[in-house]
C-alpha cells in the first residue's frame, strides 16, 4: 500500500493565463517583443514563440545562438528543436532542458520537457503549480486523476486515500457547485528524467 501523510493543506488555486518562468530555471541573458513574436537569449540558445492565427499560444522553436543578421530574423534560422503543435507556453530552460506549458483551460495543465541535443520530449504530464526548480530537481504538483462532483466519495476513493475523506466531503458542501481534485507533490530529476513521489497531497477545487 503506498504510503501517505496525515496532513493534507487545503488551498484554492485562482486561474492565472499569465504566463511565467519557472523559479529556478535560467534567466534570460536578454528578452525581445515583438507584438507577434519574442525571443528569449540564453547563452547557448534563443527560444522563440510566435502568435499562433488558429489557436490559443505560440509556435515555439529553439535556435543555436550565434551571429545572425539580426534576431527577429533569426527565427528563420534551421531549428535545433521545434514544440509539437499545441497552445504552448514557454515556462523555462534549464541547461539543456526546455519546459512547456501546454493548455489555456484552468489547471490542470500539460506540463512537457523537451531535451534540446537530442530533440525530443523526456516527460510529459498534467500539473498544478507551483512549480519550480530546487537544484537538479523540478518540483511540481500531479493530478493523479481523482474528480468529485457529488458526495458519493466512498465507492471512487482509494483506500490509501480515504483519510482524505472528511477533507473533501466538507470541500463539497462548502462549495457544491466546484469539482474537487487531488494531487500529488512531485520531483522530477532534471538529469535522468526519474519521477519521485513524496506521498503529500494536497486537494483543491477545480472548474
């Protein structure tokens, strides 16, 4: 039986379609804007995102950084990395590792990490904030997929979890007309892309 905390924190998350860097990645060595498109300079890369016409979010590309002929023209230049489609975001870098957030509903969102040299997506998955790096790990939160919108919580509660029942039955009546969610604190190694949960959870109110 996997094991939990006694404590559970109780929050409300308020939307926020703002997007910003995740605390501990890298800072920009400079920012650009230009209405449609912005670039991001790192040492070692340019991350652009474009204003996409048929959708929410930005086209997002990584570049080599280096001579060009200027830097808005530098988004032309031959990618090292493009995102898959989608209502990106860019959330960070971290050495190599290029963090998106994918999504413009309320959270959860898609949380996805590309590697930069070998251009591909190392992990994917739904996430509440906070979220940020402490040393080689990045900590978020995990939906792990629970929904209540009633209170007939004993037949969809895990056993391992139902110390949080009292919590959420009473989250139901406060706020009958909000869905309730948990999720889980997480670490993911930014080196060797291994998740480590902490078995702390925290439920909120989700739309």
């Amino acid at each position: 039986m996997k094991k939990v905390i006694s404590t559970v924190a109780i929050t409300v998350f308020f939307v926020s379609f703002s997007m910003a860097l995740v605390v501990g990645s890298h800072v920009p060595e400079s920012f650009s804007d230009w209405r449609f498109l912005s670039a991001h300079v790192f040492s070692d890369y340019v991350v652009y995102e474009l204003m996409q016409t048929d959708m929410a979010g930005f086209e997002v590309k990584v570049v080599q950084t280096g001579p060009t002929t200027g830097l808005k023209i530098g988004f032309f230049s031959r990618p090292i990395l493009v995102v898959e489609d989608g209502p990106n975001f860019f959330m960070g870098l971290w050495k190599d590792v290029l963090i998106i957030d994918t999504g413009t509903a309320p959270e959860p969102r898609l949380l996805s990490l590309y590697h930069i040299p070998e251009k591909r997506l190392v992990h994917r998955d739904s996430y509440f904030s906070p979220i940020e790096i402490d040393g080689e790990r990045l900590l978020y939160y995990r939906d792990i997929g629970l929904r209540f919108y009633d209170s007939d919580i004993e037949k969809r509660l895990p056993e391992e979890l139902r110390f949080l029942e009292e919590n959420l039955v009473s989250m139901l009546k406060d706020q009958p007309y909000l869905g309730v969610a948990i999720s889980e604190k997480v670490y993911l190694d930014l080196l060797t892309f291994e998740l480590v949960n902490t078995g702390e959870y925290v439920i909120r109110y989700v739309q």
